[in-house]
C-alpha cells in the first residue's frame, strides 16, 4: 500500500470508529430507530468509501506489478482475486 493511501485509510478508520461509537451511544440512550438506521448507513457508506480507496491503490500497485510482470500464475492470481472481491466471493 503506497504510504499516502495508508495515511487516507487510517485517517477515514479513525472516522468511522468514532461514528461507530456514536451509534453505540445512540442505542444506549434509547434514541429514534430512524436517527440510528441513519448513522449506520453513513457507517455502511464511509466503509464502502475506504473499501474504494484501498482497492483503488491494489490495482495501481500489486494488481499493475503482477500485469507487468512475466509470471502468469501471478497475473492469474490477481485477476482472481479481483474477481472474488468484487464479486462478494472468498477466495
């Protein structure tokens, strides 16, 4: 991962668990179904935000290394795991 997409994720991480914490509070103290379902979806899409971030800098390093290079067991492997990935399947 290249340092400034690390620096991005751990940045949005820190985010995202104090909008988890939030949320927890919200439950504790009983608020409105609907104010909560609300911050989990913004959870639900700060998460996908950072899932693009670091997919983003997989393709532009490792998956861009391995299309390069000569060894086509790697460039197979990528392909498949972007496949999975995206796919919602695990490898």
């Amino acid at each position: 991962m290249k340092p400034e997409t690390r620096e991005a994720a751990v940045k949005r991480l820190a985010r995202i668990e104090g909008q988890v914490r939030g949320v927890a509070k919200m439950v504790a103290d009983d608020r409105y179904c609907i104010d909560v379902v609300r911050q989990v979806q913004a959870i639900k899409a700060a998460l996908s935000g950072l899932e693009g971030v670091i997919l983003d800098d997989h393709i532009a390093t490792c998956v861009d290394h391995a299309l390069k290079g000569d060894d086509m067991e790697a460039r197979r492997e990528k392909v498949e795991e972007l496949v999975a990935v995206l796919g919602g399947r695990k490898k």
